[in-house]
C-alpha cells in the first residue's frame, strides 16, 4: 500500500487532503500539534496521528522512520502574518526550521515526493507590477510570514540539487470552505457564511470589487504523485467560487440556504469592474 504523510492534517485544507488521500487507497500518518486544528476534522479510523510540531526533531524522525511515507504533504504552518509581525523568531522557528526538519526527513527516508505549502497571498509584494499577478512575476514577500515561505521554496531548490529531492511548491491564495476556522485573518468568508445562516437577514452587500478566493472542494482527483512539477497528484479541486466579473452580493453566494427568509439584490454602480488582487 502507498504511504503519505500529512503535516497540518488536522487543519482546514488538511483534514481534507486526508480524506481525500484515504479514499485513494493510500496509508496516511499525520503530524499536527492541534494548535489550530482539531481532531473533530480528522476521519474517526485509518490514520496515524504523531502529535507535536514539525519544529520537533525528534517527533519528526520517529514519524518518518515508523510511517516510511512514499509522498510527503507539507501544509503544517504558522499561518498569521500579524504573530508574525509580532514574533518573527516563532514564525522562523516553525515556517523554516520546522519545513528544513521536514525536507531533511524526505531525503533520510528516500521519500519520492514532497509537496509544500506557500502562499500566493503574500508572495509578490504590496502593489505587484501586474494584475492579475502571474506566477513569474518577481517575489516581494513584505511580512516575516512571507519571507519564510520563500525560503522554504527556496530550500527545497537546494534540497533538490544536493539530495534529488522532487517536489512541488503549491502558492494558495484566500482559501475558503468547510472547516475553516471564521477567527483566523483569511476567515471572512467562513464568516459571513455563518453569520447568514445564524441571522439569515443580516447582509445587504453588493459591488464590483473582485477579490479572488479559492473555493476547496473535497472533490478526489485520479491522478498519482509524479516527478512532474507541475503536478499529477492527488488532492483537491480549487474552484474560483467568488471572484467574478459579474454583480453578486453576499446573500446570492450564500444561496440556496433554507433559512433565509428572503434574499437581497438590488442594482449595483455602472462601469467596469474594479479588480483586487488576492491578499
């Protein structure tokens, strides 16, 4: 049987990757601290879970040497750009030393693949040079979360070199769907999903401001890991479920909800769409 490892599997995208990985066939391990996630997200039977943080060596290495995962799934993080602002050296400790521990882990064990966790949201700066921004464009990380994410991709580019290590390096940008916590900084969409559903007359919102947001789909893919970068492996299907060049207002995003006592639509401004780019 195929072997993955989860790091951050008890998280919002994580949980569902398991999930996703399990009904694969694959034997999934995860490493989570459960700082931000919860065992409620993960399935009840069929995973390893090896508590701790990836910052711990020697929880690492036991959870490599016991699982001997083929593909390595690395979305565990310090995930607030404000903390850190705050406490840069915590943010490094877990986002550089933790994925360096990883990376590490992957070549002692002769993993095939690792596929890693990077934002898109932070990586290109405060005012881009293009919208929408493409992947080529340069790399202008401003906050000490972004600064590590970086690195980390640029780690695995030495790891590469030196060791052989493949891997892939995935930039999410303003994820959205179940699960997601509606306290984090990205959680605004969670938010108002919920607050419709609890108080289903509260919003009365429209516009054409664009703000893109990636609508995560636990929807199975059929494709394996590959040496590829660019892909082929198994996971989820991203969706662009808001951002559009049409009027829409939060109470049409949310529908059909049973709930609802009536919905709100009224005529927005003319003239073209104003874009926004992903934060």
């Amino acid at each position: 049987m195929k072997r993955a490892l989860v790091t951050g599997g008890a998280g919002f995208i994580g949980s569902h990757l398991v999930e996703a990985l399990i009904k694969d066939g694959y034997e999934v391990a995860v490493i989570d601290d459960l700082s931000t996630g919860s065992l409620d997200n993960l399935p009840p039977k069929g995973i390893r879970l090896f508590k701790g943080s990836v910052s711990d060596a020697g929880l690492v290495r036991e959870a490599f040497s016991s699982h001997k995962p083929d593909y390595v799934f690395h979305l565990a993080a310090q995930i607030s750009v404000s903390r850190s602002v705050r406490e840069p050296a915590f943010d490094a400790d877990i986002n550089v030393v933790g994925s360096i521990r990883i990376m590490e882990a992957c070549v002692r064990e002769a993993v095939k693949k690792i596929i890693y966790t990077s934002s898109g949201g932070v990586m290109y700066g405060e005012n881009p040079p293009v919208l929408p921004t493409p992947e080529t464009s340069p790399c202008a990380p401003f906050s000490p979360y972004g600064i590590a994410k970086l690195t980390g991709e640029k780690y695995l580019a030495f790891f590469e070199k030196e060791h052989g290590l493949r891997w892939t390096s995935l930039r999410y940008a303003n994820v959205y769907g179940p699960r997601q916590n509606p306290h984090g900084e990205a959680g605004v969409v969670a938010i108002f999903f919920a607050k419709d559903v609890a108080r289903p007359t509260g919003y009365d919102q429209w516009g054409w401001r664009i703000h893109s947001r990636l609508c995560l789909r636990s929807r199975h893919r059929t494709r394996q890991p590959s040496g590829d970068r660019s892909g082929g492996w198994p996971g989820f299907e991203y969706r662009n479920g808001i951002g559009s060049l049409r009027q829409s207002t939060v109470r049409s995003v949310t529908r059909p909800n049973p709930l609802s006592a009536r919905g709100v639509s009224r005529p927005g401004p003319t003239g073209r769409p104003k874009e926004e780019r992903a934060r």
